[in-house]
C-alpha cells in the first residue's frame, strides 16, 4: 500500500480499538464526547504543551513531541520524551543544542488504568508501538516505552517487540486500505459497545449495514457503480 497517504498514529489506535469508531471519526469526520473523553483531555492538558522543557539533573524532558517515521509514512505526537545523558560509550543519540549522548524514553499519558488488563489496552500498546517506531527511525537507537496512567499515578513499561511492531504496521496497511476506499467499516459481530462517545453517530442496535451519509455517497461514486 501506498505509504504516500500518511496516517496519524491515534488514528491507529482508534482503529485498534474499533474499527468502526475510526471510520465515523477519520472518513466520516463525526465527533463526540462523553465524561470519559472529557477527562481524558484533562489528563492530555497536562502535557499538551509542545514549548514546554524541563531539566532534572541529567533528564531532559520535552512534551507534545511530533514524532514520524518517512519508511512507514506515519506521524503523531508523543505526549513526553524523556532524554537521560548517559556516557559516552554507552548506547545513546546525540541531541542537537545538547552535550553527551542521551537514552530516550516516550511516555505516554492515560486517564485511568483498565481493571480488565494487567498494565494497558492493546489499542493503547499500538499507539506507543508507533511512537517508538518512529523515535527509532528519528535517532538511530533501542527506545524505551511506558504508559502513565493518571488515577493510580505509575507508570508501566510496555513490551515494543518485534512481534508488536509487525502488528503495529499490519494495522498501518489496513488503515490505508480503508482509508483509499473512503469506507467505514461494519460493527463487528458481537462486539459491545459500552461506554463509547460515538454511539448516537454509530447507533450499534440498529440493522443498517453501512456508515452515514458519506459512506453511501462513496458508494454510490465509485468508478464500477453501473
């Protein structure tokens, strides 16, 4: 697939999560909010700020870092990067306007931990996945990955192997694939849907097969349509 069409790391992980979801927000442009994605952009305001810089001895720490990957044609923003000077023979980046050679870490930042998982979502790994691919390909180095989640206060490490990268970009293909056709996909069959900002838009109890308007329309304009 054609890595030219660039594709947003959250819309990854929103399609990770729901398929369907990602179709109404990313093709359809639907939006919503409910009291959890309210406090999930309170958790992000904590971050979200891209001039802000710390310094803790030997750590540097940036927020709301763009991040990208030209082979995988992705981008996003890491919420915060964290560069630690180690020494000279040690395996670090140089990092421009600083001296020594520094060990990264992205964390990024959720509003509550799931009861239902021993650290974080599989949709949530993905979306770190992407970051480290891309801060891999930025600096040249092994990029260490946490999740912080907000209520509990800790952070947990998460597993970017090379098993999770394959997936991470078997994703990347699938959301391009949908994303050329301009379709959103069906709910999935026994999917629950609880909790989801996006239900009004989505409407999971009803027997319609395809998305809303725009979808029908693509339908409808697509070159083989007698």
């Amino acid at each position: 697939m054609n890595a030219e069409v660039k594709i947003q790391l959250r819309a990854v992980q929103h399609f990770v999560y729901c398929k369907r979801q990602w179709g109404l927000i990313h093709i359809e442009s639907q939006w919503a909010e409910n009291d959890s994605v309210v406090l999930g952009n309170l958790t992000h305001s904590l971050v979200n700020d891209p001039f802000f810089n710390e310094k803790r001895r030997d750590k540097h720490i940036s927020r709301s870092v763009p991040v990208y990957s030209d082979t995988y044609g992705i981008y996003g923003v890491a919420d915060c990067v964290e560069f630690v000077r180690c020494s000279e023979n040690a395996e670090g980046a140089e990092i421009p306007g600083k001296d020594g050679r520094f060990r990264i870490t992205v964390v990024e930042y959720k509003k509550s931990k799931n009861k239902h998982f021993v650290q974080a979502s599989f949709a949530d790994i993905m979306q770190v996945t992407g970051q480290v691919i891309c801060l891999e390909e930025m600096f040249g180095i092994p990029i260490d990955a946490y999740i912080y989640f907000a209520d509990v206060k800790q952070r947990f490490a998460v597993d970017v192997s090379p098993e999770n990268k394959r997936r991470f970009l078997t994703f990347v293909d699938e959301v391009r694939r949908f994303t050329y056709d301009g379709m959103v996909p069906p709910r999935e069959v026994g999917q629950v849907c609880t909790g989801c900002s996006m239900s009004d838009y989505c409407m999971p109890k009803a027997k319609a097969k395809r998305g809303g308007f725009k979808t029908k329309l693509a339908e409808l304009l697509r070159d083989d349509n007698p």
